[in-house]
C-alpha cells in the first residue's frame, strides 16, 4: 500500500476530483476518529462529497444526509493499493486524526 500526502496547495483540486468520481460510484465507508461525531463513527455510510475550502480552510465530508466539517486540516493522506483508494486520513489543526475507510475497493486516479 502506498500512502500519499496531499500538499495543501492541491486539496481543494485533489478533493473535488474525488468527489466527481463519488458522483459515478457507490462509495460506502466507515469513519473513526476524535474529531467525528458519535453519530458519524464507526457505521458505515454512503460518502457523497469530500471538499476542501481554500478561503474558509475547511474540508467537508458529506456522509448520506449527514455534514461533517473539518477546520483547519494540517494533513490529507490517500492510501492506495494500485488503484484503489483504501482511505483517506485527515490531521486536523487539534493533531486529532480522522480517517475514512472504503469497505469495498474503490477505483481511482492515482493521486500521487
């Protein structure tokens, strides 16, 4: 497995290329991390958008109905398997790590 961090300065680009992808597939993940709500960690749910925010700072993450902002990320990793996108692992400005795991394989570009 490969892991890729995303240099800030492509997560706004990065994130929204992902989310066109998430718009032609189902994308099923589970979440866990200190900075996600109970409701949100450790269930598996639909991910419909994963954005980054260049004048707000802020990455959203839409599961099903449910928003989850992150402010102030300080790392965005992809860990991929050839050309499946395993997860994807946010450091938020707290240092609290998020990570959101796809349950079934996951098809992308690479984003080295």
């Amino acid at each position: 497995m490969a892991k890729y961090e995303i240099e800030p300065f492509d997560w706004q680009y990065k994130l929204n290329q992902l989310s066109i992808e998430l718009k032609k597939k189902v994308a099923y993940v589970e979440v866990t991390g200190e900075n996600f709500d109970d409701e949100l960690e450790n269930c598996e749910m639909l991910l419909m958008k994963i954005s980054y925010d260049n004048y707000s700072d802020i990455m959203e993450n839409m599961f099903d109905q449910l928003n989850h902002l992150i402010a102030s990320p300080l790392s965005i990793c992809f860990h991929q398997y050839q050309d499946t996108l395993e997860s994807i692992e946010i450091f938020d400005n707290n240092d609290n790590k998020n990570t959101i795991v796809f349950i079934e394989p996951f098809l992308v570009t690479n984003y080295e």
